[in-house]
C-alpha cells in the first residue's frame, strides 16, 4: 500500500543511524515450565532445508552457532544500528544458543527496509534455538525501527530461556512511514496486522521445526511495540497465553494521545528554556501537559530529538491535512508560523483525524494476562497520559484480574540514558525481565504477581548490578491507579 500525493516532495533519502533516534522507540496455558529446555529432534539445525515459512514471499535460513548477538553481531545476522539507544551499556548479553535463522519478508508493496540489501517491507526473523522450551515469543518492533531492534534488549535473553523468537518490522519502517497505506492511520493499523500474520506463521513454522506448535505463545514489546501488545491481547487474544507491556504508545480516539500532549510541550519549552519572566509559567504549563516535576532535567534532550519529530511524523500519518501540501510540518517553527505543529489542537480537528485514530484504538478489553511497566520519569510517553490511564481503562473495561501494572520509579523512556544520567534514572530492561519471568509464574503455576504498584528506586546499586536486576517485590500502591 502506498499513499503519496503527487503535490508532495519525493522521498528523503533517510540514514539509517537517524532511524536509532526516532521518536516512539522510539495463551493457552501450558504444562510444560517455561525454564526446562529439551533437546531439539535430531540435533543441530535438525529438519533446516524443510522450513518454509508460511505466506513468505521470500526466505533464507541459516544454521548458527549462536543466536544471541554475542555471535550474531559478527556473523551479519542482526544490525546493531536497529537496536542502537534501546539499552544500557551494563546490560549482560547471553551466549551459547545454536540454532537456525530464518530470515525474509511477507508479500508488500512498500520499500523502506532497507535490510539484506531488499528494498522490502513487512521483513520478518525467526530463530528456532536447538534446545526449545516449548515456548515462542512474538515482538514488533519500537519507533520505526527493522526487525533486529529487539535483539538485545528482548531476544538475547528469552533465547537463552529456551524459547523460540519471532519479530516483524511492522510492514514499514523509518521516519516517512507515513507514505505508506492508501487513507490516514492504515500505516500504523498495517503494524498490528503484521504482528498477528508474523505469529500465526511463526506457529506454524515451529510446528516443522519441532513436530510439535507452540505450547505457550508470549508477545511483548516496548514503546510502539508495547502498544502492539495491549492491540494483539484485546484483538487476537486467542493467539496467546499472555503478554508483557513496557511503556506501550496509547491510542484513544478522545485523547490522551500524543497528538495532544506533544504540541503543549512544543509551545512551552523555549520559553521555558529562555529564561526569564515567562519561564515559571512555562514549566507549569509542561508539568501539566503530563511531564512530570523532577523531569526537567530529560528536557532539553527531548526537545532536541523527540517531541517535535514524534508530533510531526505522527500527525502526519493520522492528520496529513493539517498543513495541506507540506510533508509532516516545518521543524522547530514556532507558534503562529502557518501549518506549525506547535499550535496543533487534536481536540479542535475534524471528526475525520478520530475516525482515523479510530483504526488503531485501544479499548482495555484484553483477553489474556498482561503486565504493564512504564517508567515515572518518561518524558516521551508521560506515565499519567499513558499508562496510568491503560491501567484505568482495563480496570473499567471488567479486565483488572488479567492485569498487573507496575510504574518504576527512575525509569525514562530510553534506557540508554541512564548511561547519561546514572545518579538519577534507572533502566528498564531488567525490570521487563523481571515482570516476564513473573508472567511466566502466573501462567504456569497459577502463582500470581505482585501487586500493582510503584516500584521504588534502588539507592546506592553500582551500575552494573542496576542494569541486570529489578525487584517487582517492592512494589507499592503510592498513587499505583491500579
């Protein structure tokens, strides 16, 4: 699907280390424990050259030494540019998983992946490791990044578990995803198809591999692909046993969203930032657009990489006719310039932008266990416009048994910085390995997670401890609003 007016500049030839920087990065139950691992059937890359991958138009398959990206890295079976600023640089990387790779795409008409040299979207990877678990982890991806972004922060780590992994790029990548899809809001609608069509034949796929489907199918993600999650279990709950949520982009038709918050923080951050007379007013102003106090110092930051791109690509996707035939608004204009995304009103817009929000709405009727975490201190995602209000809908919705919500105080959207700011920020990564194996308790022996709550921050940890742990025990209902 392709939506590109005539009346617009021809495609930008995007790098793809700016891609690392964009915005929103930017069940049945089983018997079988998600930690015993059994040897795969006849060993090695067993059954390799019989793999095909449902619906593929194209696949190649490789026989690894190691997944992981202790050995992927070096052998060109990932890109460290899709997963560069997800993690810490403390974060351990697992080794000793072998297996098969399958790498390919899905049949699509858009271009932006440039990965394996395909000028292809809808780019998918499997790994199958040699000694399965019986489970499969399904993830899409952060911001508008390819297929490999998860690798360190999620696949390192559920492949030395034992468990087989799948991830899609969406179906279209980079900072234009907007040109693709033929009406507003279809190329961020086409994300959740994509992830439902990754793991049916992802299912599918293990099914050869190891002449037996998935016992537990698991499905989790951040930022944009945390949204994908809370989409699948309300959409497609009947795919898998549960989920884990990181800091998820919510989408309502009435707001809050984005669209609303984003401009707010647009307006007032230079003159915040200016000093003087107005500068006060101006931070109260960001604190109650949602950006909390104690935040200020992820301000200029995020005013510099985030905010303005985020509002602009996305506003374009669901509003591209807000500024007529301009191409996702003028950058850093200031408000009163014509067509300026500072002064965008999502509120005021036509009924046409909530119909479009419409198609990738999410409504809190999950239909299998989840787990949310979101950091207090995100200041691209504020946890009281996001998550705080999931966690309310869920709860309204009649689903708050399916659901545990945990708010980690410290935590910012991004965690590699935390390397920036190790005395005042803690990442998130280890806390989402914490919430997974909790998930995975609950399923298998009905042994439920703690409490919802706000998990306090760690005083005095050394660095390294502070990437590799996170205890969801301490949890506490300080202001929890689930």
């Amino acid at each position: 699907m392709r939506r590109r007016p005539a009346s617009r500049p021809s495609p930008r030839p995007w790098h793809r280390r700016a891609r690392a920087a964009v915005a929103l990065t930017a069940l049945t139950l089983t018997t079988v424990p998600a930690t015993t691992a059994s040897a795969a059937p006849a060993g090695h890359c067993a059954r390799q050259a019989q793999l095909r991958v449902p619906g593929a138009a194209h696949q190649q398959t490789a026989c690894l030494d190691e997944l992981t990206t202790a050995g992927t890295v070096a052998s060109g079976h990932t890109d460290p540019a899709d997963w560069a600023g997800l993690t810490p640089k403390d974060l351990a990387v697992p080794s000793g998983v072998p297996g098969i790779q399958i790498d390919g795409y899905f049949p699509d008409t858009s271009t932006t992946n440039t990965n394996h040299g395909w000028q292809h979207d809808a780019q998918f990877v499997i790994r199958l490791p040699d000694r399965w678990n019986g489970g499969l982890v399904v993830a899409g991806t952060p911001g508008n990044r390819e297929q490999y972004a998860n690798d360190r922060a999620i696949a390192d780590w559920v492949l030395a578990r034992g468990y087989a992994y799948a991830a899609t790029d969406k179906g279209n990548t980079g900072l234009a995803f907007h040109r693709d899809g033929k009406t507003p809001g279809d190329a961020i609608a086409e994300w959740n198809d994509r992830v439902t069509q990754l793991t049916r034949a992802a299912r599918a796929t293990l099914a050869q591999r190891y002449r037996r489907p998935p016992a537990r199918t698991l499905v989790t993600g951040l930022s944009n692909a945390g949204y994908l999650v809370r989409w699948q279990l309300e959409n497609r709950p009947e795919l898998y046993d549960g989920g884990v949520d990181w800091e998820g982009t919510l989408w309502r038709t009435d707001g809050p969203n984005l669209l609303d918050f984003l401009p707010k923080a647009m307006r007032a951050y230079p003159v915040y930032a200016a000093g003087g007379e107005g500068a006060e007013a101006a931070r109260e102003r960001l604190h109650a657009a949602g950006f909390p106090a104690g935040s200020e110092f992820l301000w200029p930051y995020h005013h510099k990489v985030y905010w303005d791109l985020t509002q602009r690509i996305y506003r374009e996707e669901l509003d591209p006719g807000f500024d007529g035939p301009v191409e996702a608004g003028t950058p850093y204009c200031p408000p009163g310039t014509p067509g300026c995304d500072a002064d965008y009103d999502y509120a005021a817009r036509p009924d046409e932008v909530r119909q479009a929000v419409a198609k990738i709405a999410l409504t809190g009727r999950i239909g299998k266990p989840l787990i949310t975490l979101h950091g207090t201190l995100d200041v691209l995602l504020p946890i009281g416009e996001d998550s705080d209000v999931y966690a309310r809908m869920v709860r309204e919705a009649g689903r708050g048994r399916l659901h545990r919500y945990y708010r980690i105080e410290g935590g910012t959207h991004t965690d590699s910085l935390v390397d920036a700011f190790p005395d005042r920020l803690r990442p998130l990564t280890p806390c989402h390995r914490t919430a997974f194996t909790a998930l995975e308790d609950w399923l298998s022996a009905g042994h439920r997670p703690p409490a919802s709550g706000t998990v306090a921050q760690p005083v005095g940890q050394d660095p390294v401890t502070l990437a590799n742990a996170c205890s969801l025990d301490t949890a506490k209902d300080a202001g929890a609003p689930s």
